[in-house]
C-alpha cells in the first residue's frame, strides 16, 4: 500500500519535512515514489507548500495519509478556496 507522509530532512535542532508518496512498508526515510511538497514547521504562517492535484490523484488510487499529511492536505484545499 502505498502512504503520504512525512520525510525528514535538515539538521539535529532544525528539522524540515518533505511530503512524500512511499510504500508503507519502507522506512520513514526511504527512497520516495515521489515528492508532493514540503513542511517547516520552523517557520510562522503558512509553512508548507502541497501540490494539491498530485497529491488527489494519490487519494483517489488508494494512498493513505499520515494524521499530519491530512491536516496539512486539509489546510491547502482551505487556501485554495479562499485564493
């Protein structure tokens, strides 16, 4: 089954995620399927950036988002509206 979640990047006390479609059974940071954005949640405000039509198709194949993945996909379909 394939999972979007998070891949960490960057330094000890400066973490930076990738988002990333994975099969579930690979580790955390593993070779990706492919990359659909990024999180930093050093940043204030809007700190991710999602590619909002890869990230559907996705979905609609059956991928299934992490808790954080979903709240941030959650998040960018709100901004896309409001934009």
């Amino acid at each position: 089954m394939v999972a979007l979640r998070l891949s960490r990047q960057g330094t000890k006390d400066r973490p930076y995620y990738k988002i990333v479609a994975v099969d579930s059974r690979k580790r955390r940071d593993g070779r990706p399927i492919e990359q659909l954005g990024t999180y930093n949640p050093m940043v204030e405000g809007v700190n991710f950036t999602i590619d909002i039509e890869k990230t559907e198709k996705w979905l609609s194949s059956g991928a299934q988002p992490s808790d954080t993945v979903k709240s941030i996909i959650k998040k960018a379909q709100k901004q896309a509206l409001e934009a």
